[in-house]
C-alpha cells in the first residue's frame, strides 16, 4: 500500500492491524534492493499486518515526523506507537523478525 501524508493517519496511526512502514527513496540503491522483499512480505502477512510504502521525496513531513535520517528505514507500529524500528537493506528473515516482534507484543 502506497502511503501518504493524507492516509498516514487513518491508514497507519488507527490501523488496529500491526503497520510495517517501509520509508524508501527512489534514489536509493539498498530501497530497490528491498523492494521485492517488502512486496513478498505483504503477501505473506495480509490479513495480519498492514504493510506500506511511504516515498520521503513526495512525503517529508511524515518522514521528518519519525526522524528518518537514513533510508530505508522499517519502522513497526503498532496501536499508533513505534514497537520496532531498523535501518538500512536488511534480510527477508530480518524484516520477517520485526514485524513478528510486533505480532508478539
């Protein structure tokens, strides 16, 4: 799901489904690498975590609220509030753990 600075709220903060925020650049090489994780991830957990894309190019104030200093940044939220957050290309395994770590908490 792409995300905006329009949906962000409704679709992330109010979600009462676990959100895996993917904060991406087009410019980034390690963004494109993850891609296609991300997108095999979003199969794998629908229904039990929303999944979504947010371009900080298009949407820097979402990106600035967060404090993203690095893309990608993965950030897990769960009832509004951050639960886990990882910077940089990271494995399917990895991402696969932080988004787990919100199922479990």
């Amino acid at each position: 799901m792409e995300l905006t600075d329009k949906n962000f709220e409704e679709e992330v903060l109010k979600s009462e489904l676990p959100v895996f925020v993917d904060f991406w650049g087009s410019w980034c090489p390690p963004c494109k690498m993850t891609e296609p994780i991300v997108s095999e991830l979003e199969k794998e957990y629908d229904g039990k975590v929303k999944i979504g894309k947010l371009n900080i190019d298009k949407y820097p104030s979402v990106a600035s609220r967060y404090a993203i200093s690095g893309v990608p940044t993965f950030i897990t939220i769960k009832n509004g509030k951050e639960v886990a957050r990882e910077i940089g290309a990271k494995s399917k395994k990895q991402l696969r753990e932080l988004i787990e770590s919100a199922l479990g908490s």
